[in-house]
C-alpha cells in the first residue's frame, strides 16, 4: 500500500466532520430560541468533535548546481622585423673600421686617399657628360666625374684623365687630382671638319699614380657630333 491513500482517507473523515460540528451548533441555538418564545426547553446533548491533526506532507527541494567551465586560449604571434635594405651606393659605410686617412666630410660621406683601396676593393667611376650631341666644333661639351671604391667610399687622390679614341677628335685636356669629395671636371671641345658627322668614344680613367696597374678603372661615353646644315 503507498503513503497516499492513509492520507487521502484522513483527509475524508476531516471533511465528514464537518457537517456534523456545523449541525451541532445549530441545534444548541435553539432552546435559547425556545424560551424567548415562551415554549418549553428541550435540552439537546452535544457531540464532542475533535478534529484529528493533519501531518504535514514533507516537501522535498531539489538544489541544481551547475558549473561552468571557461577555457581560455593565448595565441601569441611573433612578428618579425622586415629586413633593411643595403645602403646605396651613395651612402657611407656604416660598420667596420674605416680606412687610413678617412675623413668625414660635412655632409657626412667619408673620403679616403686613394693609396687605401687595395684589392679586394677597386675603384668605381660616376661619369656625368652632357650633351651627348655636339652640334659644332665650337660647342663645350662637360665631363663630370667622381671616384669612389667598391666598399662605398669617396677617393681622393686619384688620377683622373679624359682622352678620345682615334686620337685627335678632342682637344687635349689635362689630368686632374680627384678631390675630398672625389669629384674631377673637364671641359672637352671636339676638333674635327666643319662639315663632319659622326661619333667621339671618350675615355674616362682613374687610377693610382703609384700603383696604376692594380688600381685603375676606365669607363667609355659616346658623343654624337651632327653638324647644323648651313
């Protein structure tokens, strides 16, 4: 047999008694009711009605714990720094011990004599010549140059010299001493008939006076010369 139903028949006798109590207390009322109107009394014995104590249902409360679990995730990036580029050719040598007799000059690239480039270094040439053509004879035409080395620096001291192949197109000029900055100029005239067209090699060369078959470099310019028709 389950809990239940001792509970559920307690629970019917509770309610059959309640009538019976209510019926009770009229009934008591009456001989007063009686006796106001002048009738005889009758006495009415009362039933005791006690009314039986309900056990209270246990009531059972269901806790629900619930956990959260959190996961974090680092992710750690590495970044790796863009590699520089080499410096130009124009720029100064930036490590390394400089060669004897360097000086910095004020805009600051380095100057050396030219007796400090030794193999595996060489000489470098930047030749500038404008115009490249020559519409008379009586035209100037201006050579540019300027000595570095292979590691960057600027030359002084070296041997500068400028002639033409097939000798006596150009009016002879004179070989210079490159300066701090490394720089030589030349103004070239070329000699040839009035009515002559064609082309002028210059030769452009730089050297060590005292070593000028392992340290020298030459590069080559070709002038256009093309008269003006009369």
């Amino acid at each position: 047999m389950t809990p239940t139903r001792p509970r559920l028949r307690t629970a019917v006798r509770i309610l059959w008694l309640v009538p019976v109590a209510a019926l009770g207390l009229g009934l008591g009322a009456l001989p007063n009711r009686a006796s106001a109107d002048g009738l005889p009394t009758t006495t009415i014995p009362t039933l005791p009605v006690t009314l039986p104590t309900v056990p209270s249902l246990p009531i059972t409360t269901t806790t629900t714990t619930t956990t959260t679990t959190t996961t974090t995730t680092t992710t750690t990036t590495t970044v790796s720094a863009p590699t520089p580029p080499p410096p130009a050719a124009s720029d100064p040598p930036a490590t390394g011990t400089a060669p004897a007799g360097a000086l910095r000059l004020s805009d600051g690239a380095v100057s050396i004599p030219v007796t400090s480039v030794r193999s595996p270094a060489q000489l470098v040439l930047v030749v500038s010549v404008r115009p490249l053509t020559v519409r008379s004879t009586t035209q100037p035409v201006r050579a540019n140059v300027q000595v570095r080395d292979t590691r960057g620096y600027l030359v002084r001291g070296a041997t500068v010299a400028l002639r033409s192949i097939a000798a006596g197109r150009i009016v002879p000029v004179r070989q210079q001493s490159s300066a701090d900055d490394g720089r030589a100029a030349f103004l070239v005239r070329v000699r040839a008939p009035a009515s002559w067209r064609g082309s002028v090699s210059l030769v452009v060369s730089a050297s060590d006076a005292a070593e000028p078959k392992s340290v020298a470099v030459s590069r080559r310019v070709r002038l256009t010369v093309a008269p003006r028709r009369g």
